[in-house]
C-alpha cells in the first residue's frame, strides 16, 4: 500500500471515529432532553392529581351519600320480587333460584345506567413513573347522549381507545370521574362496586372480538356473558335463536362450533354475546377492521339498526371517515389525549382547518366537496350522506 493510499485510509477511520463520538454525543444530548421532558410531564400529572383530591372527596361524599338513601327504598325492592315471584310462581320459568336472584338484586343499589355518559376532567396515563410513561388522556371533558350513535375520532395516540375504556371500567382514569348515567367511576378507585352490573350495561366489542370466542357451541358462546354476570342460565339460552336473527345469521347455527365459521360470521357471534347481556349502550373499538367491503356494510347495517330499532346507544371508535358519515349523529375529535370538538358529522367534515390539524381525510363525498369549494362551488354548509343528496346540492347551486 502507497503512503497515499495509508494516510487516506487513517483518515477515513479518524473520520468514522469522530462521526461515531458526534453520533453518541447527539444521542446522549436527546435521551436528556426526551428524560427531562418526561419528568416535567410526570410532575405534572402529580400536581393535576393533587389538586384534583378536593374534588375526589366531594365525588365520594355524593356517592355514600347516594347509598344511603337508596337503602331506604331496599325493602320496598325485596317486597316487590316476592311479590311478583307469588304472582307468577305457577309458570314452569319462575323457580326459587329465580327469587333468589331478584332478592339478591334487589338488596343492591340502585343505578339507572342508561342516561348521559359523562367525563369530568379525566386524565389517564400509561406506563406511569417509567421512563415510557405517555399521557394518554388530559383534563378531557365531554358528554355522551342516550340513544344516539356517536363516532370517536382522531389520528393513532389521540386517546379514543383509552377514553371508551373508561366506561365500563376497565381502566379507571387518575383524575376526575365517568359519570354512566348516574353512576359514578371516581378516579383511582380501587374496587368498582356492581362492576357486572355496569358491564352488562356497557358492552365493550374490542378489535377482533372474534378472537373472545371460546366455547364449543355457537350458543354457549353467545349465552356465556349474560350467565357470568348472573342471569338464569334457561332463559339466556331461551334468547339466542333471536339473537341469532338479530345478526344475520341461521337459527340453526345454534348448536355448530364457532371456529366452523368464517371470520366475519364468528364476529357476528361475538358481536350477538355483547348484545345478549342487554345493556343500554354498546361501544366498539374499530369493529370492522380486517372485514371486506361489503362485511363492512353488513356491519355498519347492524349498527345503525341496533339504535334505530332497539334504541341502543352506540359509541364507534373507527379510522373510516365514510362510516362516520353514514351513520353517525354526533361526532368526538380526538387530538393529543383532548377533547378539541364535538359536532355533527356535517360540522366536523365541513371544517377543513380542523381535519388538517388532526390529519385525517374527510369522508369521499366531503373530500369531492371541498374540491369544488377550491373551485368555487361552495356546498360544504350543506347536508349530506348520500352522493344523491350531494348530486341535488351541486344541482340547486348551480341555479
């Protein structure tokens, strides 16, 4: 090797060596910096949560105070079931495990689940005091309405999937409260009390729900829940036949192994053993993920049936903006774990300034909409689901 060639190679190697120490000092520089900023976070949250114990203790002097007088009324409830357990107690379904039941439901307190679900200054954070800690909920306040359906938005990280939690308990924020009707979820309780109540209240239909299914027949499966939580097991069985109906699949589907089905007819079953427990409201986390087009549809078709017809209140996290406005009364956008807008779809869709800060797409017809806007044609205030409906705006501006 030439003495040229030997210095351009000591060179090249003092070279990768300094590039190398530049490459560890920038990366030691950015592990200060993103600790540094986890620690401010982390503090933060401390202080949220100690300002917010005053409120904590007016939340748990409301509820003691609620259980108090409800106890009042526990007698009255229990001469109710015997009551109608005499009246009835000729028919072959009304046995003595079925007054057992009532009497023992009755001695609970009682809540009525099916009004407004409201959360009050909730945060939540995942990973708390470790170096992956991520604030996944702040100081959201919002109110979801009876018998409506409404559709969570916003980019991944913005807190949809962590607020809907909140309502069946399956995770309990670090501030504030969920209010479920009027049944309160206090931040850092413990122990929720009447949990399977509230959970037959609030069916939870997670991504992949058929992935829940474990029983050797259809209709153990789809009775399970309803049974767990406490119902008779006869007449849980009685109802999956309609059940079954109820999502578009053959009655005689009944006595068949789930794992026999396809994917989207073993979701239509996980689907039926939510609705089986016959709560109030149903909240799916993107239901219809991993479907085709038309099993989509199908689904969207379920949904907006469940609370036309059933008056069931839905509560959709979903990334498809065209579900949204097909079926959806009201929407929730979502951004960095707040709450920044609520809206009808026509609301939320016609804001393009919105839409670009959480960067989502709006629904194909509002997109063709605000295209025609950048040409002058302005029909964004208008509303519309349908390309019929948007074809008869179009028409009427052009008059």
């Amino acid at each position: 090797m030439s003495n040229l060639e030997n210095n351009i190679e000591k060179k090249s190697l003092k070279n990768d060596k300094a590039s190398y120490k530049n490459h560890l000092k920038l990366l030691n520089e950015k592990h200060k910096e993103d600790e540094k900023e986890r620690k401010t976070l982390h503090n933060r949250t401390k202080k949220s949560i100690k300002e917010d114990k005053p409120n904590i203790l007016k939340y748990n002097k409301e509820y003691k105070n609620f259980i108090k007088e409800d106890k009042k009324n526990i007698k009255n409830r229990i001469s109710d079931a015997k009551k109608w357990y005499l009246e009835n107690k000729d028919s072959k379904d009304v046995t003595n495990k079925k007054l057992k039941n009532l009497v023992t439901k009755a001695k609970l307190t009682k809540y009525d689940f099916s009004g407004e679900i409201i959360f009050e200054n909730v945060s939540y954070s995942y990973g708390w005091g470790t170096p992956f800690e991520f604030k996944a909920l702040d100081s959201a306040n919002l109110k979801i309405k009876k018998g409506k359906i409404t559709a969570v938005i916003g980019m991944t990280g913005s807190g949809k999937s962590t607020l809907i939690q909140l309502t069946n308990g399956l995770i309990i924020s670090e501030t504030g409260r969920t209010m479920v009707g009027n049944f309160p979820i206090i931040a850092r309780t413990k122990k929720i009390k009447l949990v399977k109540e509230l959970r037959r209240e609030i069916g939870l239909v997670f991504q992949f729900p058929e992935y829940q299914l474990f029983q050797d027949t259809i209709e153990k499966d789809i009775a399970f829940g309803p049974i767990n939580l406490g119902a008779d097991k006869v007449d849980s069985i009685k109802k999956v036949p309609s059940l079954l109906k109820l999502v578009d699949l053959p009655e005689e589907y009944a006595k068949r192994s789930p794992f026999d089905l396809s994917g989207g007819q073993k979701r239509r079953v996980a689907i039926a053993g939510i609705i089986a427990m016959d709560g109030n409201t149903l909240v799916l986390d993107e239901p219809t993920g991993g479907l085709d087009p038309q099993g989509e549809e199908d689904f969207m078709r379920l949904f907006y049936n469940l609370n036309k017809e059933k008056n069931k209140r839905i509560i959709i996290v979903t990334h498809n903006m065209d579900h949204v406005l097909q079926i959806a009364d009201e929407v929730i956008v979502m951004h960095k774990g707040k709450v920044i807008s609520v809206g009808t779809p026509f609301e939320i869709f016609s804001n393009s300034d919105l839409l670009h800060k959480i960067e989502i797409e709006p629904p194909k017809l509002y997109k063709l909409a605000h295209k025609l806007k950048d040409k002058g044609l302005d029909i964004t205030d208008k509303k519309f689901r349908t390309i019929n409906e948007l074809v008869k705006f179009i028409k009427e501006s052009k008059k």
